[in-house]
C-alpha cells in the first residue's frame, strides 16, 4: 500500500447506474423512496469495502431529502466516493441523480452521508488506511466531512443524556 497506509479517493470511488424498473414503484408509481436508499446503501458499502479492503457494516446514515421525484423509467445514477476516514470507520457520500434516458435531461434528486465500520475476522472494528485527499474537492468535502462527524458525536452526547 503507498504513502504509508493511505488511499487515494480515486482508488475506491465509483459511479453505477440503474434502470428504475415498476418493482421499484410505490403506490402512486414513482420510485419508492426505500429502494433508492437500498441502491445508495449498496454503492456506498462497496466503496468503503474497496477502501477498507475488508468487510464493512453500515454504521449510520445522515438524513436524507429527497429533491425531486424519480419515475419509473429513468436511469439512477449514484455517485459515491469516500470522504473521511477515521481510525475505523469512514465517512462514504453518495450524490443521486435521475436521467430520462430520452431527453437526458439529468436532475440532482438527493445526496446522503453514510458511515461504514470495517470489521476484522473476529466481527470486531479494524483499522483502515488514511485517506490522501489530493484535489481541492476532496479536501474541502475532508474538511467537511470532519464537521459532520463532530456534529453526529455532539448529537449522540445529548441523546445518551436522556
Ligand atoms: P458535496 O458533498 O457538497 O460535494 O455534495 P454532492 O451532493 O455534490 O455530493 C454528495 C457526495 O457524493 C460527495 O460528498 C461525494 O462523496 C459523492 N460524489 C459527488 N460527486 C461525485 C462524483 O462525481 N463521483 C463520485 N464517485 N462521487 C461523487
């Protein structure tokens, strides 16, 4: 592994897209919320497993808006790099976007924030290597990622309180 046990953001990052099929519709036929947050779920855990190199659980997921619908038919494309990594765990951020496949038009539906814990043999939390941020982008989403954890532990203080 280079520079002493990091990564590069590039080396785990990843982009895959989706058909929305009617087995994704909920009721009124749009594409159900849920199955977005499953998609999003999975491309994010397979980055934190390209980054980690070893098994990775889902930790948290931040809140998440939805923007805009997504209606059957168009193509989900999720976008996911890491942004942070601590000592365990890392911070993965995922950008959705849906493109009607015939006009192209591609509209920014939601973003979220999920936190993966890398597990060792034994079901218990196993260092990773350190992120290299090397772009201006990556350092900046570094930077913020760093606030978004500091806000999720203050956040976590004050519901053990109760
Ligand atoms: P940002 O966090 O302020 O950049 O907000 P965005 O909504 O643009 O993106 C959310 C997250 O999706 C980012 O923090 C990145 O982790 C990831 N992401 C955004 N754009 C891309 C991209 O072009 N490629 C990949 N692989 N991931 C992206």
């Amino acid at each position: 592994m280079p520079s002493g046990g990091s990564k590069k953001v590039s080396e785990s990052e990843l982009t895959t897209v989706r058909l929305m099929m009617p087995t994704d519709a909920n009721v009124l036929g749009n594409v159900f919320g849920g199955a977005i947050m499953r998609y999003m779920d999975e491309v994010a855990a397979i980055v934190a497993w390209r980054h980690a190199g070893k098994n990775c659980v889902t930790a948290s997921i931040d809140r998440m808006n939805f923007y805009a619908p997504v209606y059957v038919g168009n193509i989900l494309v999720l976008k996911a790099a890491v942004n942070y990594v601590g000592n365990t765990s890392m911070e993965i951020g995922v950008r959705i976007e849906a493109m009607n496949p015939t006009s192209k038009k591609s509209t920014h539906t939601g973003s979220c924030y999920l936190t993966y814990v890398a597990l060792d043999g034994k079901g218990k939390p196993s260092p990773i290597p350190k992120l290299r941020p090397v772009t201006p982008g990556e350092k900046l989403r570094f930077k913020q990622a760093l606030a978004r954890r500091k806000l999720r532990e203050a956040e976590d203080a004050v519901l053990a309180q109760r």
